[in-house]
C-alpha cells in the first residue's frame, strides 16, 4: 500500500492484513521512513495496546477501519 491510500487511517482502529494472511489490530499511530527503520523499508506503526509493531508498507495488502 501506499502513504496516500493509508493516511485517511491515521490516528484510527484499524486491522491490516499482512502479506502472509495475518492480522493485526490496533490503532495506526504512525509512519516511520526507511532511514529510521532496522528493516531499512518504510513502514507503519501500530499501537496493538501493550505492544507496537512496525509493519512495512510494501507487505500490507489491506487496512479497514474498526468502528
């Protein structure tokens, strides 16, 4: 996915589905560019409640809103 077809989540509930067939649930905090990441890949951060993940933006295939 891309930065435009992600912002209109920022800052909401979303579930991304991974390009694996998983799922993560959270709030979608964030947009970290290649420089800052150790997979060296711009990614999103989630904030899942008691963990964050770091998700690359080129291995998500989807994001819904949770309402």
């Amino acid at each position: 996915m891309t930065y435009d077809q992600l912002e209109k989540f920022l800052g909401k509930k979303v579930v991304v589905t991974y390009m694996d067939g998983r799922h993560f649930r959270g709030v979608f905090t964030n947009t970290e560019s290649e420089f800052d990441t150790a997979s060296g890949k711009d990614e999103i951060e989630l904030d899942a409640g008691t963990f964050c993940y770091g998700l690359p933006l080129d291995e998500i295939t989807d994001m819904m809103e949770i309402l």
